[in-house]
C-alpha cells in the first residue's frame, strides 16, 4: 500500500476516495477518526491518508493531479 493523498478532513479524503474508486482503483482511508479520538490538532502527527495498492499508485496521482488542477 502507498499513500497517495494526506488530507485534513475525512469529507476530503473520502470525495478522493471516491473519485478513485469510480475509476476501478481500489483505496482506503486510514486515520480517519484518529484526530478525534485523540484529541491532538497537530495536522502533521494526525493527517488522514489515502492509500492504494502499489500497482495503481501511478496512476491514482495522476487522477488526483488532474481532479485538482481542474478546479
């Protein structure tokens, strides 16, 4: 598995998750409830994460590249 997006909101992760997977990639959130459980706002200990497996790492940057540069 290799992260492909750190975000600071699980509503973001999972709208990327999402677009992902409409595309037949296959990813998972993870830390999602870490910083509420915690309690910690350090965003860099705490982000939430993105994954996928490493044979769609490629291209899930390049559709998360394009999903960001077209907005």
């Amino acid at each position: 598995m290799k992260v492909v997006g750190k975000y600071l909101n699980s509503f973001s992760a999972n709208v990327a998750k999402g677009m992902l997977e409409s595309a037949g990639i296959k990813a998972a959130v993870m830390n999602e409830y870490l910083p509420i459980i915690s309690g910690i706002t350090n965003d860099d200990l705490l982000s939430i994460t993105l994954v996928v497996n490493d044979e769609d790492y490629q291209e899930a940057v390049r559709l998360l590249e394009a999903s960001s540069n077209a907005e």
